[in-house]
C-alpha cells in the first residue's frame, strides 16, 4: 500500500478475511501482496483469526485450504452485534460465491 492512502476503512485482519473468504485455497503469499504487507504478517494475522475461531484451516495435497466461519461476532464493542459474514457479504456483494463455503 506504498501507493495507497494513508488509512483505510478496514483493518488488516479484515483484509486478510476478505482475501480468505473470496479464495479459501489462496496462498498466503498472494495475500500478502494483495494486503500490501509481509507474507509473516499474513501468517500472524490468519494465527490470530484461527485462535479467535473465525478460520479453520485443513491440508489439500501440499496447500491449505481455509474455512471462514461466518457466524463468528464482529469483534469490537460498537459492531459486536453483528456476524462477521455480513461485513464479507456486503464487501464481497452477493453475485459472488458465498463466503466461508469451503470450495476443497
């Protein structure tokens, strides 16, 4: 985001999600340079979000494949009364594959 504006609506763990949520086989690399930050980054934020129960990850063959768990609360006090699978819904728009949807 070198480029990009200085702050952005959403934070990086949300970012991550979103990337996840659009491409639950998606390499942690291209994450990273979709996110515009380290691949080490992406790795501490998808220990996070599994460590908070908004991920699942298994094995494919050599990849992961990630599970997004939409019914996960929103984490902060002044959203926590809505689901996570809103703010993908309304981000990834419902034309779009459901998220969270394990496509392996």
């Amino acid at each position: 985001m070198a480029n990009g504006p200085g702050w952005t609506f959403l934070s990086n763990h949300a970012h991550v999600l979103l990337c996840i949520a659009k491409e639950p086989e998606v390499r942690l690399r291209e994450v990273a340079h979709r996110v515009g930050i380290t691949e080490r980054a992406v790795q501490r934020i998808v220990a996070d979000l599994e460590e908070g129960g908004y991920l699942s990850r298994s094995r494919e063959g050599r990849r992961n494949c990630y599970e997004v768990h939409l019914d996960r609360p929103m984490r902060h006090s002044v959203e926590s009364h809505r689901e996570v699978g809103v703010l993908l819904n309304l981000i990834l728009r419902p034309d779009q594959p459901d998220p969270g949807e394990p496509e392996c």
